[in-house]
C-alpha cells in the first residue's frame, strides 16, 4: 500500500483556520479555499475583487451542506 504526505511548509499550516464548525466537524479556511478553486475551474468563472466574497460564502455554503449530507449518512447507516 502506498502512502502519500501532503508537505505543507512550516508557514503554510500555521496559517491554516478554522472557519466553520458542523456538527462537531471542522471545515478550514484551506477547504473553503479549494473548493473555491474547484468552482472557478467548473464554472469557468473568474475570480475577481468583485465577485470573492460572494463565490467564497457560496464555497462555505457548499461545504457546510456537503458536511450535513454526511453526517446525516453517517447517522443512518449507524441505526
């Protein structure tokens, strides 16, 4: 089995936050900000001045709700 470490540098983890908390569950600002890469990339929007904060709540927003589908998962595979 082969196993792959992310290497952040020293700097890069401490800057690393959480922003939101769901269900006990962490989501950081570095999540918040992959997903929004990820819908620029899918959505061939750019990411501009104007439009940040906007796409970054609805990046939160996405996550927030990925991580409710889960637990809700989590909670009726465990009955």
């Amino acid at each position: 089995m082969a196993v792959c470490w992310l290497v952040l540098p020293w700097t890069a983890m401490a800057q690393i936050s959480i922003v939101a908390t769901v269900d006990g569950k962490p989501i950081t600002n570095y999540e918040v900000e992959q997903r929004l890469l990820f819908l620029e990339y899918a959505t061939n929007i750019a990411i501009t001045d104007a439009n940040r904060d906007r796409l970054t709540n609805d990046a939160l927003q996405l996550l927030i709700d990925d991580t409710l589908k889960i637990t809700a998962a989590e909670n009726e595979a465990a009955d």
